[in-house]
C-alpha cells in the first residue's frame, strides 16, 4: 500500500481527459474488456463536451509537482417517472491497484453523493457484479441498500 498524502477530488474535463482516459482504460480491462484507449479516450471526450456525464477525478500531486491520477467515478443522469425528479446511475468506479486501501473509493462516492443530492436528484443507483464483494461492503458501508423491490432486465445487441 503506497501512502498518498494530497488526495483531491476534482471535475473531470477537458483538461484532464487523458488522466482519466488511463483510469477508463484500466477499469474496462479489469471488467474482462479489451483494451481501447483511444476509443475509450474519444468516448469520454464526447460525454465531457456534451456534457452528458460527470466524471470525478482523484488524484496525488507528487512533491515534484506531478499529478497521479488515482481512481475516477462516472455518474450519468436519468430520471424517475413517479418521483418526477433526477436518478443518478453511478456507472463506473475505479481505483488504480497502486492507491487502494487508501480511502480513495470512499472519497469518491462521497463526493459523488455530495454532487448528487446538490442536484436534489431523488437519488444515486450503482450496480455491482454479484461477485464484486469489496464493491458491495464499500456501498453498504455507505448507506447503500440492495434493491429488493424487482428485478433488472437487459436487452443487448
């Protein structure tokens, strides 16, 4: 376990595209996809300038002055019918092997559930692989709570 002493969380733009664009990359592998920086680069460039998704970023400024990107989450909007209010999806957290079990994970959620209910959004889903227990003991030691109310269908192509 590295020790990171000048973790900050910041937005995600432009400017940090290819911080992030490692994360993105590295999180996909760890998801059993191939790696694709550069697609993945340009995908994230589009959600950025079109604003269709948040991105927070977590990172170390070195003592040389260097930024380490160190883990990033990425929150899309979507909205419930009934409550007539904005639902938040948390669709991707990553943190670099290098920085876990430095509180990295928690910081982020925490500022994504900040940004969050500053939107007065009805609420944040995240959803997990059923084998992911770090990831679940994480959001349950957050408040999170499994939905027991239904099921969730897909329909790829």
């Amino acid at each position: 376990m590295t020790d990171f002493k000048n973790i900050t969380i910041i937005t995600a733009g432009l400017n940090e595209l290819d911080l992030v664009a490692q994360l993105f990359d590295q999180h996909r592998v760890f998801c059993k996809q191939k790696s694709a920086f550069l697609e993945g680069r340009a995908y994230l460039k589009k959600r950025i300038e079109r604003q269709e998704s948040v991105i927070f970023l977590a990172v170390d400024e070195t003592s040389d002055g260097d930024i380490k990107p160190l883990g990033f989450v990425q929150l899309y909007p979507t909205f419930s019918t009934l409550s007539m209010k904005r639902v938040w999806i948390l669709n991707d957290l990553f943190v670099d092997p290098t920085a876990r079990r430095n509180g990295v994970a928690k910081q982020l959620m925490l500022e994504a559930k900040a940004f969050v209910m500053g939107t007065g959004a009805k609420g944040l889903r995240v959803e997990t692989a059923i084998d992911n227990t770090k990831a679940q003991s994480l959001y349950e030691s957050l408040g999170y709570q499994k939905d027991v109310r239904g099921f969730h269908y897909h329909y790829y192509f």
